[in-house]
C-alpha cells in the first residue's frame, strides 16, 4: 500500500492516541470524518494498522525487571528453528523474540517481577527450550528511552 501524506499524519496521530475520536483525527487532518474513517478502515484491512493496544506502567503491575537473552542453538536449519519458536512462544514471560545476525540466533525481551523470578524462568523453562547451545543474559539496570512510535517514512 503506498501512503500519500495523509496517511501519514493519521499513522503519527494515532501512534500517539489509539483512542482518539474519529472527528477530532478528522479535525487534527483537516477532513471531514467519512473520509478519514475511509482511510483509516483501509490502513487497517492492510495490515498498516496492525492492532489497538493499551500501554501499561510495568511497575503497577508487578514488572520490575527487563533482561535480553541472546540465544545460540546447537543446531540450525528450519524444522529447528520452527521447533525454537513454537517453545518460546509458550512462555508468557518473553515478550519480543528476535531472529538474529551475530554470534548468537536470537534475541528475546523477558519481563518478570523480579531479579530472583528471572532465575526461576532461567533454571525451569529457558534451559529446557529445545536445541539450546548457549543462553546469554543481559540484564537491564534502568531504561533511558522506550519509544512505541515509529518514525513514518515520506518515501513508502
């Protein structure tokens, strides 16, 4: 799908406010609503618009620590790989994974409450994933940006 400028605008408006109303987004482009739910309908039967989502404090909820883990499998090919992914798709916990160039295969994002519920994960799920090599964890010590939005490129 190519996006003309509108598109954009409506893209940048939305990274920022999924719950804005269809009127203020048509004000904020300056277009008449019909249209403007026209498009947005149309960047998301495209898959522009993948989902809505709420963004929550991880503090609130218990979500104290953040670790990235470079995965190196012991052997490689794609019956492996698909058998990697389908694992780790069964843990709660990771909440990115990353096919990789590097030394390592990949590169998951686990949350957690705590330090010691790392340590949990680690001993009872993620050694235990299959075709495992080697695990290297990264644990994050603060945060000094985290951004959602992504920058909306003119030339698409």
């Amino acid at each position: 799908m190519k996006l003309d400028s509108i598109d954009r605008k409506i893209l940048q408006i939305l990274q920022n406010d999924g719950r804005i109303t269809n009127a203020e987004l048509a004000k904020q482009i300056n277009m008449s609503p019909p249209p403007t739910l026209d498009r947005v309908k149309k960047l998301e039967k495209n898959g522009v618009i993948k989902k809505y989502v709420a963004l929550i404090d991880p503090a609130s909820i218990g979500i104290d620590n953040y670790t990235f883990v470079e995965v190196t499998l012991s052997r490689h090919g794609n019956e492996m790989v698909t058998t990697f992914i389908k694992a780790i798709n069964e843990i709660d916990e990771i909440m990115e994974c990353h096919h990789i160039t590097g030394d390592a295969d990949f590169l998951l994002k686990i949350a957690v409450k705590n330090i010691t519920a790392y340590e949990k994960l680690l001993l009872h799920k993620l050694t235990n994933l299959p075709n495992i090599q080697h695990l290297k964890s990264l644990v994050v010590l603060s945060t000094m940006k985290n951004e959602t939005a992504l920058i909306i490129q003119k030339d698409i």
